[in-house]
C-alpha cells in the first residue's frame, strides 16, 4: 500500500511540475510573440494554438496538486464563524460534495475522451491535434481531485482552518 501511495504522489507531484513548466511556456510564448509583433513579423500559428493548449494543461493537471496544498480558492467568512465541532461538519460536507462533483465530471471526461478516439477526432488549426491528447486531461485530474477531495473527507486535516482571511 505504501508502495502505492509513493507512485500516486510522484504522479501527482509530476502534473503539477508539467503544469508549472507549461507555465513558464506561456510565458516565453507570449514574449516571443509580442516581440515577433513588434518587429513587423507574423507570429508563428503553433505559437498561439500550443498556449491555448498549455492553458488548459496547465489549468488541468495543476488543480489536483491545489487542492492538496489548499491553494485552490475558497472563502471562510461562513466556516469561521462556525463552532469547532460544526465546522468540521460543515468541512467534511463540503469536501464531500467535491467529491462527487469531481467524479462526475471525471465521468464526463472519460466518456468524451473515449468518443474522441473513436471518432478518431482532430483539433484542426495550425497542424492536427489528436482531440483525445487534449481531452485526457479530463478524467485524469477530476479523478485526483475526487481522491484529493477524499482526503478532506476521511482524513485528520480539514478543508477549512476556519481563519477568515488571507493568511500568507
């Protein structure tokens, strides 16, 4: 088991350095273009078409590191003017509904990523993107999340501190 929770956290621990590293491309590509811009010269069509993609997986396979680290956005004006014991009621439910809204989506993502490949589906703008290549994404992190999500659920650690604020 120990074995198995080591794998899961590399692989949770790798999508988030994707997604960062996806950021720094965003980065770069934006730069690059604007200064292609500037200098009169059209800005390559892979250009924009890979930051659009990097977008989403930056977006999708950073969110279930997020929501480990707590990092996601949430707002506890309501959970700290709760009672201890409620809060972690109120926590748990919470988490509990993400959970579910996580694997339906997850759900939802598996069945478009299958229907893409067999529709054998392409993303046609500056080259042909297999559509299931973007479209992966989906189950993968929803279904991270849900465990993610789970671990505020079943777990020690609450979703919520009950501090109402930024705290950094």
């Amino acid at each position: 088991m120990r074995h198995l929770i080591r794998i899961y956290d590399g692989l949770l621990s790798l999508m988030a350095l994707i997604a960062a590293m996806t950021l720094v491309w965003l980065m770069v590509s934006v730069v690059i273009s604007v200064m292609m811009r500037n200098f009169g010269i059209q800005p390559f069509a892979w250009l924009f078409t890979s930051s659009e993609y990097g977008l989403l997986y930056m977006t999708m396979l950073g969110a279930p590191w997020l929501v480990r680290e707590k990092g996601h956005v949430h707002i506890e004006l309501v959970t700290a003017a709760l009672p201890p014991a409620l809060r972690r009621i109120v926590s748990r439910l919470v988490a509990g509904l993400c959970v579910a809204v996580s694997l339906i989506l997850a759900w939802y993502g598996l069945e478009l990523f299958l229907t893409n490949i067999e529709r054998n589906d392409f993303d046609v703008r500056a080259y042909f993107y297999p559509r299931w290549l973007l479209t992966i994404t989906f189950p993968v992190a929803f279904s991270f999340m849900a465990v993610e999500f789970a671990r505020f659920v079943f777990g020690s650690e609450l979703m919520h501190s009950g501090e109402a604020g930024i705290h950094e």
